[in-house]
C-alpha cells in the first residue's frame, strides 16, 4: 500500500471540503453571483466614465465632444465630398444618431478586448464573477451614450425633429442593442484574454463595419439598385449594427419611415439580441477558471 503522505491530493481535498480556487460554478449559480456584485458593477462603470476624461482640461464635456466632432467630419467627407446627402431628408439628424449609435457598440466591443488583460490586478487579487468586468465596461458605454443623447436632442431640436410618440420606440431598440453589446463584450473579452493581438486588430475590424452598416449613408438605397446581388444587399440590411442604428432613426426621425426598414426588423433585432446576449454570456462563462492565469 502506498504511504499516507502520496495518498491522492486531490482525495484529500474532497475529503475536506476543499474546491478548486476560481473553478467554474454552474449557470445559475454564476448568474446569482452576478446578481449579487450589481452594485460593485454600476460603480466600477461609473468610476471607469468619470476617469476617463480626468486629465483632460474640459473633462467630462469630451463625452459630448467626441462624437459630435467624428459626425462633423463624417459630414465633412462624406455629406459634402462624396455627397452622401444627396436624397436623404433630415442628413445631419440621420448622420448625427448613426454615428451616437454605432459608437455605442464600437465602443462596448473595444472596451470588451481590454476588459480582462486591463485589469489582471483585479483578476488575480480578488474572487469574483469575471463577468462582471465585460458587463461593467459595457454599462459604461451605455450611460457614455445617455450622457450624449442629450446633445442629439438639441441637435435634432435645430433641425426642426420634433418629439412625438415614436420617440418611445427608442427605449425598447436601445434595451435590444444594449444586450447584444453587452453580449459582444464578452465574446471579445474572452477572445482577448487568450489572444491579446486581437486587440491590435478589431481598429481595422470595426472601421469595416461601420462602413458597411450605413452610419454615414442610407442603407435602403440599395435595395432598388442592382449593383450588388441581392443577397449582399439583404445581409447589410440586416447586419446588427444597421439593424439597430435604422430603428433608432426611425424612432426618433420623422422622415426615416418604416418604408425605410427591412422586413420584420424588431424580430430580428430581438434575435440578435438574444443570440449573441446569451449566447456571449454562455461563451465567457466557459472558461471562467482561465482568467488571469498564465
């Protein structure tokens, strides 16, 4: 018989209630611990957005002056250079909530691939759901794009949008948008984590969405023309970001008409949502006993 100090380490842990330190609970239980750290999630983010412009001498108001100075040069090249303006009512509220929109989510999945190699410090130091990281950086974007939306009302005030009952559709497509984003978050953070040069790459990913999800031109103009085959024009219609940067317009634009939006668009922004929002969440999940380790 072998001697009792080569007894099976791991028999022993068992027979004293030991576990494994970071090992992987199961959904449920993870979603409770989640639940549990909402209140470390909300001021993680909140502490994340007031820092972010700490060092700048304007502060806070780069939150506004970031996305209204990348529209004013979307409008710069494309409304007056390439024109892109030509036959689209309302432009600058059309190119204004585009670009809010699309930022929204470019700026979730960027934050997303920093959320876990960012913080190591945090990973490695405290016994957390990891989930929390992805989650809190996503929420950050969200009250980034709150903070913004005031500077679109007063924009689409000036160009003479204004409220009416639609508005209220906002609500719903930005809830949509904010569990895919969120979703997204966490696919890339796990990816990152892995594979940190993902983090070089998605600069050139990203600029290649934005430019096929119609931020700065109208996506329904292709539908009647034919120089692309149908079912490229159907998958950039229904891409994510387009999805949910069109019914945003829609909400909030009385000249973006649902004659504008591909079919059954609320279906397929709910899928969306639900598909990369759990499915993300799955996804990150399953290697939660990685983090921070190696």
């Amino acid at each position: 018989m072998r001697p009792a100090a080569t007894e099976d380490l791991s028999a022993l842990a068992a027979r004293h209630g030991l576990t494994v330190s970071g090992a992987r609970p199961s959904v449920p239980a993870y979603v409770r611990r989640l639940w549990s750290r909402r209140h470390f999630i909300t001021a993680f983010a909140t502490a994340r957005l007031t820092a972010q412009y700490s060092q700048a001498k304007l502060g806070q108001v780069w939150q506004l002056m970031t996305p209204l100075l990348n529209a004013t040069v979307y409008y710069f090249v494309f409304g007056l250079l390439l024109d892109t303006k030509n036959g689209v009512p309302d432009f600058v509220p059309f190119l204004v909530t585009g670009v809010f929109i699309w930022t929204y989510t470019s700026n979730s999945v960027t934050a997303g691939t920093r959320a876990i190699s960012g913080n190591l410090g945090l990973v490695r130091a405290l016994h957390f759901p990891r989930a929390a990281l992805p989650i809190a950086l996503a929420l950050q974007q969200l009250q980034q794009l709150l903070f913004s939306m005031g500077a679109l009302v007063v924009i689409l005030f000036c160009f003479g949008v204004h409220p009416e009952f639609s508005w209220l559709l906002a609500l719903p497509a930005l809830a949509l948008q904010s569990l895919f984003n969120t979703g997204l978050s966490m696919v890339f953070a796990r990816l990152a984590a892995k594979t940190p040069d993902i983090s070089q790459l998605m600069p050139f990913v990203l600029r290649t969405w934005m430019y096929v999800s119609g931020v700065m031109w109208s996506l329904d103009k292709l539908a009647g023309s034919d120089r692309l085959p149908h079912a490229v024009v159907t998958a950039l219609q229904y891409n994510p970001a387009a999805v949910y940067i069109d019914l945003m317009r829609f909400a909030l634009i009385d000249s973006f008409t649902g004659a504008q939006l591909p079919p059954r668009v609320w279906a397929v922004a709910l899928g969306w949502a639900v598909l990369v929002g759990v499915g993300g969440f799955l996804f990150f999940w399953k290697a939660e006993e990685e983090y921070g380790r190696g």
